[in-house]
C-alpha cells in the first residue's frame, strides 16, 4: 500500500474573519472504494495528527462495486467524533450507483455524522464571525467526457451555479465543488476558497510538465494539483486547492491528503 503524502497550503485573505485565523480545512477526496487499512484508521491517524477544525470530502469517494462503502463509514463515523465533516458528492457517486443504492449509501454516511452539502451550504460562527461552505453537485451533462453518462456537455456558467445553489452572502465563502476545471467560473460566482478533485493528479505525474491526462481524456489540464489563485474584475482575490486524491492509477503520483490552513489578514 502506497501511504498519503500530505500537502500543505496557506490561504491568505482580507475577508477572512479574525475569529478564524488558523483554521484547519483536511480535505479527502477521490477515494474511488480504496481501503487504508480497517475503516481507513490509517487516514484517521493522519488526520489527528494534523488536528483540523473540520475535514471535507470533494467526491469519488465511492465508485463502481462500492466494495469500500464499510470501510468508508467506519472513517466517516470516527472522524465525525472529533470535526465537523462536510462533503459533496463527484460524478461517479451520481452515475456509478441507481437510486436505491445511493439513497442507502447517503443514509449510511448521515448516520456516521457526515454533512452532505450538495447544492446546499451551512454557516460556521466563533465570536459573532461567520464563514460560509457551500457544495456544488451538478448534474452529468456538465462533465466532459467519453462514457456516455457525460455527452451531451454543457458549460458551466454562473448563471448555472446561481441556479444550483443561488448568489454567496457575501461572507468568506468556501465552497466544494468536485470538477476544479470550472475554477474560473466559480471565482467570478464569489468563491473565495475551492476545494476540487476529479482530475487525479493527472494520474501520470513527470517532472516539470506535472499530470499527463484528465478524465476528460485531455492531456496536461489546467487545473490538477496543487494551489492555484485568481484576481476577478473587482479585484478580489480567490484560491483554488486541486487534491490529487486517493485511489484510482497513478504513476510517480502519490495519493494525496490535503492540509489547508486559512490566515486573516
């Protein structure tokens, strides 16, 4: 078993709350049913250890034989004793599983003390401050692609997101939404903080040129690791954070846990 790599990034931002300085975002995200040891207790040690405020998920976390579902719960349920944990569902939860499937699955997930915020978002208050996470999980025509679940595609616009999951309040935003390919389109719709996957890493990771290919079948994406910033027309700043994930091929690519760490200015 490949162990997780831990990537740590520092967000900066004027509009973050003081009440907040220093809070810990652990994201996870494309599990894709990979098991780290019983109940994935060898993420939930990792975790710990870097004492985060909440832990997110960003989708994928389960795929295809849902073989890892127990061992997914087990995780979600000891992690939720200790952090609020949030997630939004990726393209695989929604085409992989049928109705009945995926209604056990997000009530087993609800009972081990996971939030589920797709298209739906909750507010986080210390001090009379509050920050605002939004989730992002639209449907299967705005995902580029060869299996037949993505044709069809359709662009991502603001408009799309407002109808999602309407206008941000103008708080600090974070929002967590799978497909960072949109991070464009999600700066210009308010969010101040991304939290995305899908890409893998590029699976295929060389020197200098990063991730070879997305799942999109496009070689080198935009997006696929690491973080990225953008300055809108208002000249506000906005932060992208692309996990590598966890399961699924890689090549030089280890899986990839992700440590953020938010600053108030």
């Amino acid at each position: 078993m490949q162990y997780p790599e831990i990537s740590r990034y520092t967000v900066v931002h004027k509009n973050l709350p003081k009440a907040f300085d220093g809070f810990k975002i652990v994201q996870l995200s494309d599990l894709h049913n990979k098991i780290f040891n019983k109940d994935n207790n060898l993420l939930t040690d990792m975790i710990d250890a870097l004492s985060p405020d909440i832990v997110v998920m960003t989708g994928d976390m389960f795929s295809h034989s849902m073989s890892g579902i127990p061992d997914l719960v087990g995780m979600v349920k000891t992690l939720s004793k200790r952090y609020g944990v949030y997630y939004v569902n990726g393209n695989h939860e929604l085409s992989d599983t049928d109705a009945m499937t995926f209604g056990m699955i997000e009530a087993e997930l609800k009972s081990a003390g996971a939030v589920n915020i797709d298209n739906k978002s909750v507010t986080i208050k210390r001090e009379g401050k509050s920050l605002d996470i939004y989730g992002l999980c639209y449907s299967a025509e705005y995902y580029k692609g060869v299996r037949e679940y993505k044709r069809n595609y359709k662009n991502v616009t603001v408009g799309v997101i407002n109808d999602y999951i309407g206008k941000p309040r103008g708080n600090f935003t974070i929002l967590l939404a799978h497909n960072p390919l949109d991070f464009d389109v999600q700066a210009e719709w308010g969010a101040t903080l991304s939290f995305g996957g899908h890409i893998h890493g590029g699976s295929i990771r060389v020197p200098v040129l990063g991730g070879v290919l997305s799942p999109e079948r496009r070689l080198f994406p935009k997006y696929q690791s690491g973080m990225y910033s953008k300055k809108t027309n208002d000249g506000s700043m906005h932060y992208l954070i692309v996990s590598r994930g966890l399961g699924r091929f890689r090549i030089n690519n280890k899986p990839d846990l992700v440590l953020c760490t938010c600053k108030a200015v």
